[in-house]
C-alpha cells in the first residue's frame, strides 16, 4: 500500500535548444503539464515575458551555468495518481539547452543537410545517455525516422501552418518585389515555391534565428526573408508589444492550399524514451489526437522519399470534421527532379 503521507520529488529535465522560439515553446509545454499536475491558475504562458505565475512559485534562471531552469517546486501535490503510480508527487522542471550541429554550424548549407536532423540529433543523443527525461522539438525538424529506443508521445499542439514574407517597408507582396530583389531562404521547399511564381529573383541562403534574419533584412542585406508564421507568433512578434527595434518590417502570409507547409509545421513534438512509461502516460495527457492523426498523415508521405531526403516537397494535413472526423484531407507535392510538379490532394483514414 503506498503511504499517503509521503511526497516525492521528481524532477523532469527537458531538452531543447537554447533560440528564443525553442525556450518559449519549452516554457509553454511546461505549462500545459502544470495544468494537469496542479492548479490550472500556475504556469500560464505569455509570449513576451516567459512563464507567468501569479502566486510567485515559479522561477526561471536563464543563467544557470549553461543550463535554464524552471522550477514548480511549490506548485502543490500531484493528485492523478494514476500518472506517476504515487498519490502524492511534486514535479521540478528543469530545462537543459543543448547546441545541436544546425546550431555551431552556422555557415553550412542547410539544403544539403536537409532530412539528416541537424537541429534534434544532438538532443536525441542527451536522451539516449539519460542525460535528459524528455525534449520539445519544432516537428518539422525531426526527420523521418528516429532511433527504435525513442517515441514522439505528444504533439500538444499545432500553431498556424501558414510561411509568410517578412519585407522591407518599402514592399508590401513577394508580387511587389522588383525583379533582382534578393530574398534570403535557406529551404529547398521554400525555394522551389518561390521559382514557381517569381523566377525574375535573386534567391539567396540565410542562417540564424528568427530575430537575426530579420534584422538581416532590416538592414539591407536581404530585400525579403519566408519565415513561418508559427514560430512568429510564438516569441510575441505580431502582438502589440513585439520588439519595437524591429519596425518597417511588412509581412504577407502565404495561403496553406497552394504555398503548402513544410511536414510537420507549427507542430511541436513531444520525444522521451520508448521504455519510460510514467513519463508516456503523463505525456499522453496533452496529446491532441486530431493533431497526432495529420502529423503522421504528413510523415508517412515524407518516409516516402527516404530517410534523410533533401528534396524539395511539402504536406499538409488536416481533419475532415464537418463530414467525418476519422478522414484526413492531405495536400502535398514533391519535385522529384526539381522541375514544376502538380499539388495533390487526398483523402485518407487514420
């Protein structure tokens, strides 16, 4: 019989990279299973400013010798027994960043390392050594296949799947670019796309974050960036208080049905290791099915072209609730030999 008196302390270490984008989707998941560990009035996220805990029991430490903590020590008692096998649990968080190679290597071609998980492998390897519990991952840059001993338990959830154009003010469409106009991509998909309706272009490689690309058009190295619109939203660029050092910066959003969405974008991904079953069935709490159900959709379509492949190619999936919430409607494409190829729809079961 377990003793109802007695409280443990487990502490989660998270993995992810250090960008501001993956320290906020960290903070984020972080709080959704502070939702369902504790009192739902703990932990609440805002995009601006971290995580938010109106009775002052959270605390965040973005300068612990290399290692970000966010601590929920005093967040109250566990009662979903069933998720821990203990009646009594208190949960610290701790988040471990972890430089991948997309990360040190900031001068590579990332067209040619496309497909290989520049950006997650390095984590993937802190889980398999134990060095972290679980990771939080942009889906897009997880490949294909990952190792047998890791499981994707969760995608919590899917932000706004839409590329858009991130401009100089003196532009308002990638239609209203002059022909010569140097727009910076590092994407093969992203490329491609642009070929299609703008080839008068000067298509040019970028490296950096979010903040580094648009400043790099801010000053005049690149008349336009394509960033996703998910991660925008998710460092507060399109609220009210978005970083005022980044003004004259137009944006146009690129429509899902005909400029189609990498696989897997605005999806964040939940990975740990395939025999931790506390953490699956705790992880499992804030999985969304219909998510899960579109996400693999697009991944099978990707396992398709190989492991590791570069191609340019695209998909998006999302349910057909209105008429049959176990169908999935897929867009896709894939230029096989980078010449124009024809956006597909389909229908599927899951």
């Amino acid at each position: 019989m377990v003793n109802m008196n007695t409280v443990n302390v487990k502490t989660i270490r998270i993995g992810t990279r250090g960008s501001k984008l993956a320290m906020a989707q960290t903070a984020r998941v972080i709080a959704r299973l502070n939702e369902i560990l504790h009192d739902p009035n703990v932990g609440l996220y805002d995009a601006n400013v971290g995580l938010h805990d109106p009775n002052g029991s959270l605390s965040y430490d973005e300068n612990h010798g290399g290692v970000s903590k966010i601590d929920a020590t005093d967040c109250g008692v566990l009662q979903r027994a069933d998720l821990m096998h203990d009646s009594k649990l208190d949960i610290n968080f701790e988040i471990v960043t972890i430089n991948t190679k997309g990360d040190t290597e900031k001068n590579a071609d990332l067209t040619k390392m496309s497909g290989t998980g520049v950006f997650v492998k390095a984590i993937e390897e802190a889980l398999l050594n134990g060095e972290i519990d679980m990771a939080v991952h942009s889906l897009k840059d997880v490949p294909s296949v990952i190792p047998a001993e890791l499981i994707l338990a969760a995608y919590p959830e899917r932000e706004d799947v839409r590329d858009c154009v991130i401009m100089n003010s003196k532009y308002n469409s990638i239609h209203g670019l002059p022909a010569g106009a140097v727009v910076g991509t590092s994407s093969a998909r992203r490329k491609y796309l642009l070929m299609q309706i703008r080839d008068d272009l000067d298509i040019q490689p970028i490296r950096g974050n979010i903040e580094t690309r648009m400043r790099k058009v801010l000053e005049g190295h690149y008349d336009a960036t394509i960033l996703a619109v998910a991660g925008l939203k998710r460092i507060g660029f399109f609220n009210e208080a978005k970083d005022e050092n980044l003004p004259n910066l137009n944006v146009e959003f690129l429509p899902a049905d005909t400029w189609i969405p990498a696989v897997g974008q605005g999806a964040l991904a939940l990975e740990c290791r395939s025999d931790d079953e506390a953490l699956i069935r705790l992880l499992s709490e804030i999985d969304d099915i219909c998510i899960r159900k579109c996400v693999e959709v697009e991944r099978d379509f990707l396992r398709q072209f190989g492991e590791g492949c570069a191609l340019p190619l695209g998909a998006y999936a999302y349910c057909d609730d209105e008429n049959d919430d176990e169908k999935v409607i897929l867009t896709s494409f894939a230029a096989m030999d980078g010449t124009k190829c024809e956006i597909i729809q389909t229908e599927q079961t899951k």
